[in-house]
C-alpha cells in the first residue's frame, strides 16, 4: 500500500465534486491523516498558514459551513464566510460563474453548497481554484458520506462486511446518495433501504451501487431490519424538496426512532443521522451508547481539516 502521505498528494489542488473520485487507499490515508490531526493537534496548527478558503452558501447549513470555517481556521488558515447569499451580490442578480471567478481570486480553496444538482461542477469549471461540493440539491454531498464512512470505522474498526440500513428520503437525501457510493470502496457490504411510499432511493443510485458490489434489500419498516444492522443511518423528509405541503406532510413523522426500537438493536451497532433531526430520532435516544450522530458531527471537523490540508498543501 502506498505510503498515506503520498497517496494525499493525488488530492492536491483536485475539485472534490463527489465520492466516486475517492478510491480506497485514498480513504484510507485521509482517514490516517484525520487521526493524526485529531491526536495532534497542535502539530497542524500552522499547516493553512497563509491559506485562504471562501465558503459560499446558497442553501441552509449548520454543522458543515460551521465544520469548514472551523477546519481551515484550526489549521492557521483564512476564512471568506458568505453563508447568507442574501447579502451578497448573489441578491442583485449575479451570476454563479462571476461570483465563483470573483471567490477565485481571492481564495485557495471555494467550499459551494447550492440547490441545482451540478452546480459544484459549474463553480469548479469558472475558476481556476480547487472547489469543494458542500451539497448540491439533491445530487451529492461528499463530504458528509467522507465524515460518515470516518464515524463507522472510527466506533465500528472496520467498514468491511458491515451491514448498513439507511432510512428516510432515500429518494431527496444527498447524504445517502453519497454514503451507499462511498460504500462501494469496501468489501462484502449490504445495505438495507428502508423508505415511506415514493421516496425510494432512486433505481439509477441502487443499479450502480450494486454493479459495484453492494448486496442491497428494502425493508417496509426499520424495525424489520435492525436486529441485522450494524449501522442503521437516519434522514429526515427533505421538506424543501417537495412540491407541495400536502405531499410533505403525507410522509412526515412516518418513521421515528425510540428508546424502544432500540431495544430490538444490537449492543455492537451505531446510530446516525447527519442532522438536523426533526423528529426521526427521539432526543430520549441521546444517552444510549449507540447514538453516534454528535460524534459524527465532532469527526466532520477533523474530516474536512484533513481534506483541507490535502487539497491546499503537498504532503511534507
Ligand atoms: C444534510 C444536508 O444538508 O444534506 N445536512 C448536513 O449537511 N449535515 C442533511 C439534511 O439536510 O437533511
């Protein structure tokens, strides 16, 4: 296996537009280098010194723009935050290209989350800085399907043979489109998806998702699954996804999980859910051992340090 370090430098000043351009030793040594940021962190406090990341959202967040600004500042570098597009030119018309070019020239790095499937790809294709796809729509959210896989091998060891439940918006979650992606890099993987009528994962993500390996079943109710599970992997309805309130409100609360489905779960699994939750996880879950959802979000910070370092510095 190629040396981790090494391995990184292949990231060095790439786009990171969706998972499948991570292979597994590619994960295996951002993952290496995460660990280390974590172990160490003083040791990379001056890795971005100097180094400037824009972050540009057009669409509502919490944990990854704060995850992001966060990440670059801990390891020395600069932050453009612009996480209310209401206040920028973005608001008088503006074009994604000019703001994009604009980022560009003052940045080393463009983080974009935006409503428009390929709208990463677009940013990417109008600079000529390394842009990072925070969200796009419906499409892929690679980051967290990084962080996510990060959270399984951390409290789990290992993502071979593991059996992976997703449930929810299967159909408008980019987080699972991403995950069951990512996924195809290991070994002897299943995935059970368990969704509410209509928001199936979609036949085109489920055909190349097992093309590539991926044993996968769909279960009517999670409480069908669970005792198999290792990983059972909550999302919540993708409200802005919905064409009316009417179609929204036929789905939502369909699914929540309880202290007592978790009694049907093993003592070995995890639960996640890449937040925020509104209602599929009652808070009363929180104190179990299993619940790994704010681990989740305390890993995306060092995650996304690790592929900030990769993308903007050689490896020393
Ligand atoms: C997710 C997203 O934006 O896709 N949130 C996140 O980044 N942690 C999940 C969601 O909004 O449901």
């Amino acid at each position: 296996m190629a040396e981790p370090q090494n391995q990184l430098a292949s990231l060095y000043r790439q786009d990171i537009l969706s998972v499948d351009q991570f292979s597994r030793p590619d994960l295996e040594a951002l993952f290496s280098l995460t660990e280390q940021i974590i172990k160490h962190p003083g040791g990379f406090a001056h890795r971005l010194d100097g180094a400037i990341m824009s972050a540009i959202f057009y669409e509502a967040s919490t944990r990854t723009s704060s995850s992001f600004l966060a990440a670059q500042q801990r390891l020395g570098g600069g932050v453009i935050p612009i996480t209310g597009v209401q206040y920028s030119s973005v608001s008088k018309g503006e074009t994604l290209d000019d703001t994009i070019r604009t980022l560009g020239e003052y940045s080393d790095v463009i983080v974009i989350r935006h409503p428009e499937v390929g709208a990463a790809r677009q940013a990417a294709d109008a600079t000529h800085v390394p842009v990072i796809n925070a969200g796009d729509g419906i499409g892929e959210h690679p980051t967290q399907a990084l962080l996510d896989a990060f959270t399984i091998y951390e409290k789990l060891g290992n993502i071979d043979d593991k059996t992976v439940t997703m449930v929810g918006d299967l159909k408008h979650g980019r987080t699972v489109h991403s995950l069951a992606r990512l996924l195809t890099n290991y070994d002897n993987v299943h995935i059970n998806f368990v969704a509410p009528e209509g928001l199936q994962m979609p036949n085109d993500i489920r055909k190349e998702v097992e093309d590539r390996g991926i044993a996968s079943t769909s279960a009517d109710n999670v409480t069908d699954v669970i005792g198999d599970s290792d990983v059972v992997y909550v999302t919540r309805v993708q409200k802005e996804r919905f064409e009316s309130d009417e179609e929204y409100q036929a789905v939502n609360g369909s699914y929540t999980v309880t202290p007592e489905v978790m009694e049907k779960a093993r003592h070995d699994m995890i639960l996640m859910h890449p937040l925020p939750r509104v209602g599929e996880i009652a808070t009363s879950v929180d104190s179990d051992p299993r619940a790994a959802y704010f681990d989740q979000v305390r890993f995306g910070m060092y995650v996304r340090a690790a592929l900030l370092s990769a993308v903007q510095t050689l490896p020393n």
